[in-house]
C-alpha cells in the first residue's frame, strides 16, 4: 500500500464518520423518491397513458 492510498482511505473513513448519518438519511430519501418514480410509471402504463 503506498502512503497517499493510505492517506485517501484515512480521509475516505473520517468523511464516512462526519458525514455518515447524514449519507443514510439522503440515501434513504433517493430510494423512496425512486420507489414512487417507479410506482408512478407502473400505473401510469396501466391505464394506457404511456406510449
């Protein structure tokens, strides 16, 4: 291992430490906006309006 591959993985794992609550909870966000994106499109196919 060199020793900026070392330093990038000091700094990776302090920003997961800083930022890793706040990561889950956007995270979190992303996949419900596209459960409902998806849910959206399936119904939308059903009633005939796509394509």
């Amino acid at each position: 291992m060199t020793t900026q591959l070392v330093g990038d993985l000091l700094i990776l794992a302090l920003a997961a430490r800083v930022f890793g609550a706040d990561a889950v909870a956007l995270l979190r966000r992303l996949a419900a906006a596209s459960v409902r994106a998806g849910v959206s499109e399936m119904t939308r196919y059903e009633r005939g309006d796509g394509r």
